[in-house]
C-alpha cells in the first residue's frame, strides 16, 4: 500500500510528518535512516563512555596523559552505564524487527507509533550524552527541571526555538506566574540538550549580594571558567566564545535593578553576554531593566486545564470540581498562588467546602505552607527592591488603590483622581515595569492573589482611599439629562462602573447613616441609565434602608429606572409602588408626583391602560399646583393624562 513519508526534520533532529510530494523516500528507508543514524548514535556514546574513563585514570593518576589538560576534569561517576547503552541498542533491534512489515503495511498511526519510539529513544540518548559530557567538562550543571509542569507547551516550543537560534530571551512576568519553572523546563528540553549538552548554566541572581564581584564570580564557577576572582568580564571572554552555551540568569530583577548596588555595570556585563554569537542569554525577571536586544516574552497566566492539574496533583483527589473551578478563576490562575493553595488543603486534610470557607474568610491567609513558604513573601521581595523603595511614601497607598479596584485605575483619569500626588504617572509607569501591575483595556491593574494582598485591610482608615472617593462622588454629583450642559462628559461612568459600584457597596456598608454615600448612590444609578444600562448589586442595600431613611426613597426610584432601561418593568413597577407609598407617607410631593407619572407609562406597556390614565391625571393635577407655589416641578417636566 502506498503510505505517506515520516521523515526526518530539520535542524532541530525532531521527526514529524511529511507529505511524500517534499521527501521522495519509502517509509521503509525512512525509518531505516532514522535506525542507522540512531545506532552511530550510540556507537558515538561508547566511544565518550570509553574516554571519560580515561579522564577519570587520568585524575586519578592511573592513567595516560590524554592531552587534554585545558579545564579540570570532573569525576565520570554520572557517566552513563553501559547497560542504558545496551537497553537503547536493543530498542533499536525492536524497531528494526518491524520495520518490513510497517513499510508495506503498516497504517498512518502504527508509522506515527515507531517515529514516537525514536523519538523517545533520540531523547534518551540526548540524556546519556549530557551526562557522559558533563563529566568531562566543568562547571555547574542546571537543578533539575520541574516533575510536574503543565500547560504552556506552546510556549515552551517558541522559547525553545529562539534558544537553538542563539537569540537572547528576557521571560518577563509577577512573581509567582513561574518563570524559573519555565526556564528550567527548557533547560532539560530534549532539543535543548541535545544542542548545548552539558554547557547549560543555571544562576539563581538572588542567592548573592547584588555587586559586580559577586555576579562574575558566581559567573566564572558556574560556567567552569576557572577564575576565581575575575575583575572583569575580559578574563572570562576567551572561555566564553569558545563553544555554544546556554546561560539562565534566573530572578535577574536581583542584580539588574537600576537602583541597586554596581546597578549599571552588571548591567553592561550582562549586555556584552546577550552580544555572543555562541550564546543564548535567558533572563527571567520581574522588571524590564534587561539589554535591549533580548526577546521579550510576558508570561502568560496557566489556562484552567493546566492549573487543574497542578491543584489535583498536590491535592491528591482527581475527582473534578467546580468549588477548585472557582477559586482557581479567582486566583487569575496564578501558579505559585494555585501550588500554595492546594499544599494548604493537601497539609491541612480539608475537604473542598473546606478550602472554600477557608479562602473566603482568610485569603491570601491561606497561601501559607508548613515550610514558610507565602505569596506574601513573593510580593514583599518586590516591595522591598530598590526601585520600589525609591518612589517614595506614596507607592504603597497607590498600588493598594489599584487592588482596591476591582478595573484598577484608568490611566486617563490619574489627574482627578490623585491630583496631590506628585510623578503619579512615572510611578504608575514604574509599578508595571516592577510587574506589580500590568495593563489591560488603558487601565492599570493587577493578578487577583495580589489584589488580595495588597488591598487596604480596613477601608475607612485608608487615607489616600477616602480621598480617592470623595473624587469620585464629586464626579457624580452632576446632574445627568440629555438636555443639560456637559452630558457627554458623563460617559466616563461606561468604563469606570465596576470600581464606582465596588466603592459604594463597601462604603455603604460601613456606614449606613453616611448621607453623601447615599447620594453618590442615587448619582451613580442616573449615570448609569443614561450612559450604561444595566442593574446593580446595590439594589438589595436600597431596598434594605429603613423606611424613614432620608435616601430611600429617591434610590428606589432610580433603581425602578435601571430594571426599566432593562425591560424588566414587573420589577420596575413594584418598586414605583414602595416608592409611591414612602414618598405619600413622609409628604414629599414631588416624589409622589414622580413616582405617579412613571407609574402611568408602566402601567400602559403593561397593558393596564385605566390605572395609567388615573395615575397620570393625579400627577399632572400635582405638578401644576407645585409650579403654581414655586416648587421644583420643572426638574422632573409636566405629567400629561396618557392616553390608552
């Protein structure tokens, strides 16, 4: 039978599917090159098996002189035994076995089934070599790469083709979002190892004092340089530019931020390192203070399948749901918040009613594990950097405004909102270059683990927060009608609605008495019918005021307007009925006469054209005696009898 050709790819030595059109080639022989190919492979090893132990005579004293004696050698005792060799060369055996058969006919799937054994074979032997050639060459090889990593594979592949082109990377992100796992991961990928083998390096930035002594120190003993104390980067070029090398400088906000120690040249060694044609330089960091030339890649937060699995494989319950669903969308899908949470679950045997009450009452509370680990400790590590430090008093206050909101702050309205604030845009730029914020549709905002932590703890003791409303409720106080001056300027309500409804339900319920809430309230819903319509939690709260409270009944009457702007108008009437009642019981005509007129179109498209008729007659009998005594009839215009 006639099957298309699996051949091999590229540079890359990865095998993937072809159409027979591109590579000429039978199946058979297709997969008898990759065999061949395979067992020189292997050979090769033996050959390196057979050297390192002559290195490792050679040190021991025992040996001959290889030659060889640039870099000290280490000691092979991780070399590969020969029997992983013998395993790989009986798979090889297998594969060989079947490949006749296959070749004449075998189904797309069974040829895809014997390109994925080599292709798992080529990775083990991608494996051998590394160990083999590490333990000739010196230096320090990368931890291992996470046991459980899930998602992102797409973004692994990218990161994974920019490193085999030697392109320099910068991984940009929170703290917290997994940007070491990221790294790591790449560091063990199969391609990877098979390009750079033992020459790739791995340097935590945060494990020593930030200083230009410190960083080309730890440089020259990861890479195996040699040089003890190098002054400057020139002692090690010669060892840098003389074979490929991968270099991870993992938390690299540590000795990159501009305001720290020997800041600019660390700065500029770290430059000169993206420059190599030989080397790929990854940097992964919280802030962008990193050489320009490096490829920029913001980590994106895991998708729900990949923080499902994180969460139920520390948690130990594969079953599904839907209480994890949801605190993992309210963790933004923030992966050290999601490792952190289920490790509390896991330590602390809850159920997941349990996890969840205990969320909703502690929090960020709850991303605390036996062994100290805590998101606040990641966030605290960015407050305490030196750029932060250097914005002065008012960062804390303002990055607490951005959680606060549930948007964050709209970056148009920093003036009016923090007039007294001075180099209130610098800093707000600052906190995104930080990755304490982030921006999203012209806001500034922040992951919701963060949110959580940083908000005010206690609103009304928030100074900078009590001034930020009074802001906002001074921005409402405009009457809102078509027919004023200034009406479109009321638009700014459609993209702040959610942080000004947020500051009213938490302010209402602080203080029930406070009148300018209330009117800000009243403001807030007249905006909203004219420019956004839609309903509002703060609908039970109204409805909930006591009958005799100053504000309720004019709330109730702009709440019947929204379920109206809706077509809810069942809704819309039974509140215009509560508001008809309180408004005859405390005597306040012009809310009685309002509230009769609104009545009477609801009751027209209700199809009740009789009470509408009545009840517009009472209303413009009682607008015409309020203008004939000086009232305000005029803010609400004239009832008319509606005619059915």
């Amino acid at each position: 039978m006639t099957t298309p050709s699996y051949g091999t790819s590229g540079p890359s030595g990865r095998t993937g599917f072809q159409p027979a059109a591109e590579r000429p080639i039978t199946t058979e022989q297709s997969l008898s090159n990759e065999i061949r190919r395979l067992n020189r492979t292997v050979q090769t090893l033996h050959e390196e098996k057979i050297y390192a132990l002559l290195k490792e005579l050679e040190r021991s004293g025992l040996g001959v002189d290889s030659g060889d004696t640039a870099h000290e050698v280490q000691p092979t005792r991780n070399a590969p035994a020969p029997t992983a060799l013998e395993e790989i060369r009986g798979k090889l055996q297998g594969l060989s076995d079947r490949i006749e058969n296959v070749g004449r006919m075998g189904t797309n799937e069974e040829i895809k089934d014997l390109f994925a054994l080599i292709d798992g074979i080529r990775d083990t032997i991608a494996d051998c070599r590394s160990i083999t050639l590490a333990a000739s060459i010196p230096g320090e090889l990368p931890p291992p790469a996470p046991r459980d990593f899930f998602g992102r594979e797409e973004f692994i592949k990218k990161i994974v083709g920019l490193a085999e082109n030697l392109v320099p990377i910068a991984l940009v992100g929170a703290g917290g979002i997994g940007k070491t796992a990221i790294a790591l991961t790449v560091l063990h990928h199969g391609r990877i190892k098979e390009r750079f083998g033992g020459h790739r390096r791995f340097i935590r930035c945060d494990q020593f004092p930030a200083s230009s002594a410190n960083f080309l120190r730890q440089l020259s003993k990861i890479i195996g340089a040699g040089v003890e104390n190098p002054e400057d980067l020139a002692s090690l070029r010669s060892f840098l530019s003389c074979r490929e090398m991968l270099i991870v400088l993992d938390n690299a906000e540590s000795i990159l931020d501009p305001q720290g120690t020997d800041a600019r040249d660390i700065h500029k060694m770290v430059k000169e390192l993206s420059q190599f044609n030989n080397i790929c330089l990854c940097v992964t960091s919280r802030i962008s203070n990193f050489p320009p030339n490096c490829k920029r890649l913001e980590i994106p937060t895991l998708p729900m399948e990949a923080a499902c699995n994180i969460f139920y494989n520390i948690y130990g319950d594969g079953d599904r749901s839907e209480i994890i669903d949801d605190l993992l969308r309210r963790l933004d899908f923030h992966a050290l918040s999601i490792t952190l949470l289920a490790t509390a679950a896991s330590e602390n045997m809850w159920s997941f009613d349990r996890l969840a009450q205990e969320w909703g009452e502690q929090r960020t509370q709850v991303l605390r594990t036996d062994y100290d680990e805590s998101l606040a400790a990641t966030i605290e590590l960015s407050l305490t950097s030196p750029s932060f430090r250097k914005l002065g008093p008012n960062a804390r206050d303002l990055l607490g405004m951005v959680a606060f909101f549930p948007r964050g702050i709209d970056e148009k309205n920093l003036d009016w909102l923090f007039p007294t604030i001075p180099s209130r845009k610098i800093i707000f730029d600052k906190f995104c270059a930080l990755s304490l914020t982030y921006r999203s549709n012209g806001f500034v905002t922040m992951l919701a683990p963060v949110r959580d932590y940083l908000s005010p703890p206690d609103p009304k003791t928030s100074a900078l927060l009590c001034t930020t409303k009074d802001h906002y409720f001074t921005r409402l106080s405009v009457d809102v009608d078509p027919g004023l001056p200034g009406f479109d300027e009321s638009q700014w309500i459609k993209s702040e609605d959610e942080n000004v409804e947020h500051l009213l339900d938490i302010f209402t319920s602080i203080n029930m008495d406070a009148l300018d809430v209330w009117d800000a309230c009243y403001h807030f819903m007249e905006h909203l019918f004219w420019q956004k319509s839609r309903q509002t939690v703060l609908g039970s709260k109204i409805e909930g005021l006591p009958d005799d409270h100053p504000s309720k009944v004019k709330c109730l009457y702009e709440l019947s307007r929204l379920f109206g702007s809706v077509g809810n108008h069942v809704e819309r009437k039974r509140l215009l009925v509560h508001t008809l009642a309180l408004g005859r019981k405390q005597g306040d005509d012009i809310w009685v006469a309002r509230a009769l007129q609104s009545l009477s179109v609801v009751n027209r498209i209700l199809g009740l054209p009789r009470e509408g008729i009545q009840q517009a007659e009472e209303a413009f009998g009682m607008f015409k005696r309020l203008r004939e005594h000086g009232g305000t009839s005029n803010l609400f215009g004239e009832a008319r009898p509606v005619v059915a």
